[in-house]
C-alpha cells in the first residue's frame, strides 16, 4: 500500500513539474506559448464572428439584388394568381422559401423549401416590414437569423418591391444558413490548422532562442558555483547586454565586495583577537615567571639573607607594578570600546599643556623641552583624558630621544578653520622604520620587544590614545623618519 502511494505521489509530482517547469528556460517557453495561444484564440473568435457577418450580409445583399432583378409587375402577377411551387418561376431563389406581404400586412407563400408546409415559412414582426416599406430602394439589405424547429437556422431577407402604379408589398425570402455555417467551419478549421502549426513552430524556434538569451545566465551559474570562500575576489562579467543580466552580474558583483570585505574583517579581528591574547599572555607571563621565580628564591632560604630578601621584594614589587598597569590599560581599552563617558567642557588646550609644564620637564630630566602655545584654542575637551594622551606622547618621546642631547617640542595652534585645535609633539630620537607607521596604533604592537620591555611598556599607549582622539571627535596620526626624530600631531574638532 505504501508503495502504491509513493508511485502515485511521484507520478504527482511528475505531473506538476510538465505542467509547471521548475526550470525558468520552460517557463518562459510556456508562458510564451501560452500566450500565443490564447491571441490566436481570440483572433480566432474575433475572425469567427466577423466571417459570419460578412458571410450572412454577402449572402443578404446577393438576396437583395436578385429580388431587384424581378419587375414589379411580375410579383404582382404571382401574388394575384397565387402562384405557389413552379420550380422554373422561382429560379433566381432555389432552395429558398418565398412570401409576398402587401400592404395591408397580408403574407402570401409563393413557395416552401423542398416543398415543406407553408406554416415552416417565418413571420417577422408588422413593424418590420413597415420599415421596409418606407425605406429606399438602394438601401442596404434587412435581414434577420431565425430559428425554425423543422429547417433549422434560417436567414430572412426582406425587400419592398415596386411597380409603375407605385410601391406594392414587401418581398421576403429564407434561405437556410447551413451552407454559409459550412463555409465558416471550414475557414475556422483553416485558422485552426494555421494556429496549431505556429504554436508548433514557436515551439521549434522560441527553445533555442530562449537558450541562447539566457546563455548569459547560465554562465553566471556556472561562475557562482565556483565561488567559495577562497575565491571571492572573483566577478561575474558585466557586458551591458541584456540589461536585466547585467543589472544582476552587477547587484552580485557588489554583494560579493560586501562580503569580501566582511570576510577579511572577520579575518582581521580573529587575527586581531589571536594576536591581542596571545600578547596579553605573553605580557602577563613574563612578570608572574619573575614573581614566581623569586618566590622560588625565597622559598630555598635566600629569606634568611636580608639583602636577597630586599632585592627580591623590590623586584617583585616592580613586576607587580607592571600587571597592575597592564591591567589597567587593558580595562581602560574595553572601557573605550564599550562605554566610552567623556565630560566636555570647554578647555583652552595651550592653558591645559602649560600647566602640565613641570610634570613633563620632570619626566623629561636633561632633555630640552620648546613648548610653543601663544594663541588661545578653545575646543570641548575631556581635561583627565587629554592629559593621559599627553603624557603618552611626551612619555614614548622620552623613551626614544637621548638623555643629554634629546629636544622635544609641543606645538599648540589652530587648525585652517579657525575653530579646531592641533596638538603637536615632536622629537629628535632615533625615528621610526617606515614599514612600522602604518602598524603604530594597534594593540600590543611594538616596534622594539626588548626595548619596550626595559622601560615597561606593553604597546597599548599609543592604542590608549587613539581611541581617546577619536572620542573626541579628532583623529591622531604619526610621522617620523630612521635617525630624523617623529612627530605625533593630533587634531581635535572646535566649537561651531
């Protein structure tokens, strides 16, 4: 039983895709020819109902003419005499019924079709052969279809005939339309003969022209089924033609630039990630090996020894000063990714440096500092975090200039618009290579590991201070040359 099912639902569903191709090329194809069938239809309709009038208005004007091709006389002798039957009195109207109204209204049966009862013949309503009456003799022909039970579809012609005392009657002839539906048949299964062999041909040739339209298309499919995750920089063709094609080879060839990009972000920040832990780590383990290699120290017995001991508290104690601003740093970058809290106020940024003047020559010792601030530039600032960039700048200055012969400059001005600030800290040290400029800013990133472990640095200041400037509104950039000195410059947006 579930067998029989499963061959019925099949054969369902095989029938469901003939009659509904999955395939677009099919789709199109029977549309098309869906639609050319149902214009043939209606031309066929249209041509059919246009055929039967012409073919029942011919054949009522042939009526006409050879009802006018009688004298009048004559149709007043064979309505006095009642003449009815004579094959060879009626041999203009053969296989028609003939009737005489006068004008009284009065019909008289002049003949039968095929000899059948005169009560066959067709009565028209008075009021018609009164309009006929009165209507011209060169008039267009009044006919009208009547069904009869025994002869069928019959079309009745009515003429007004006239003799030389004046107008006498009306002349009215049937005819059966069987000929004439004959005739139309035959022109229908003609125009239907016609129809199927167009269908037929658009069949035969709407299929390779529509293959060849969506070659394009298929090439597209061809090419996006290769692309995978190594192979995004790849692009569909754009050629301009057709235009829905390449609209779409343009729409994906933008999306894969999307995701391009998303991808070698992601990339970028798990490498980013990779790095920062791993850095972390290693930042880390390197004052825990010292404590622990120290407790080790003391734990062997060098705490009886009061010199050892001092020397190795001292020692851990600077190591612990080192995770402790490690730390600090790291929590001060998660706070600034995450929720960033600044108080603005309006600050004049040369005022601001000025006071931190001892603090900077301090920690400067022997080397020369130019401080050049003249002009007032007021700009909303963070006091406290302006500040930290400050001395990160001035502190990594120190680091890299000589101790004696060292100069660092701080430049205070206004920007072009008159209504930002730029802050500038330049330095005579030993520059920086230029393959390391475009890396300054990242974490961890240092361009000397031993030296920037010897003065306690892990590579976060300069990251510290770009997220700083740029909560700010501002942006901070470094240049410097090998043996020339570097120069940090950062611009922090006015008032309007």
């Amino acid at each position: 039983m579930s067998s029989r099912a499963g061959r019925q639902i099949a054969a369902t569903e095989r029938m469901k895709s003939f009659v509904f191709p999955h395939s677009l090329r099919y789709q199109l194809l029977s549309r098309m020819l869906l639609i050319v069938a149902a214009l043939l239809l209606v031309i066929g309709l249209f041509q059919y109902l246009l055929m039967e009038r012409f073919l029942y208005q011919n054949r009522a004007s042939a009526i006409q003419r050879q009802i006018q091709s009688v004298p009048g006389d004559m149709w007043e002798r064979f309505n006095s005499f009642k003449r009815r039957g004579p094959a060879d009195s009626f041999i203009f109207f053969p296989s028609s019924s003939v009737a005489f109204v006068d004008k009284e209204g009065k019909m008289t049966v002049l003949s039968t079709i095929n000899g059948s009862s005169e009560a066959n013949v067709p009565h028209l309503d008075s009021k018609k052969y009164a309009e006929a009456l009165d209507s011209p003799r060169k008039a267009k022909p009044r006919y009208e279809i009547v069904h009869q039970q025994d002869d069928g579809e019959q079309l009745v012609v009515i003429q007004a005939v006239r003799s030389f005392n004046g107008t006498m009657g009306v002349v009215q002839v049937s005819t059966s339309t069987k000929p004439l539906k004959g005739e139309l048949y035959r022109q229908l299964l003609l125009f239907g003969g016609l129809a199927l062999a167009a269908l037929i041909g658009g069949l035969l040739t709407f299929l390779p022209a529509i293959r060849r339209t969506l070659t394009p298309l298929s090439r597209m499919i061809a090419t996006v089924e290769q692309i995978d995750s190594g192979t995004l920089a790849e692009r569909l063709p754009e050629n301009g033609l057709p235009l829905e094609i390449d609209r779409l080879s343009h729409s994906f060839n933008r999306m894969l630039e999307r995701l391009q990009f998303s991808f070698l972000a992601e990339q970028e920040a798990k490498e980013q990630m990779r790095r920062f832990v791993a850095d972390a780590s290693h930042e880390l383990r390197t004052p825990l090996t010292s404590i622990h290699g120290f407790l080790e120290v003391l734990l062997r017995g060098a705490v009886s020894d009061p010199e050892k001991l001092t020397r190795a508290l001292r020692s851990m104690h600077g190591e612990s000063e080192r995770i402790i601003k490690l730390v600090n740093d790291l929590l001060l970058l998660a706070k600034l990714d995450r929720a960033p809290e600044l108080r603005l106020k309006s600050t004049d940024l040369s005022s601001l440096v000025i006071d931190m003047e001892p603090q900077l020559r301090i920690l400067a010792g022997d080397r020369e500092i130019r401080i050049d601030a003249p002009r007032t530039a007021i700009v909303p600032l963070d006091d406290d975090k302006i500040k930290q960039v400050l001395l990160n700048l001035f502190h990594n200055a120190v680091q890299h200039t000589d101790p004696v012969e060292g100069v660092i400059r701080i430049v205070v001005a206004r920007d072009e618009s008159g209504h930002g600030a730029s802050l500038t800290i330049q330095d005579n040290g030993t520059g920086i290579a230029e393959e390391h400029l475009p890396h300054l800013f990242e974490r961890f990133y240092r361009i000397d590991s031993s030296r920037a472990r010897k003065h306690g640095g892990a590579g976060l200041g300069l990251s510290i201070s770009r997220s700083i400037v740029e909560l700010h509104g501002g942006h901070i950039k470094g240049t410097s040359r090998l043996g020339e000195g570097s120069l940090f410059r950062i611009d922090l947006p006015g008032i309007e």
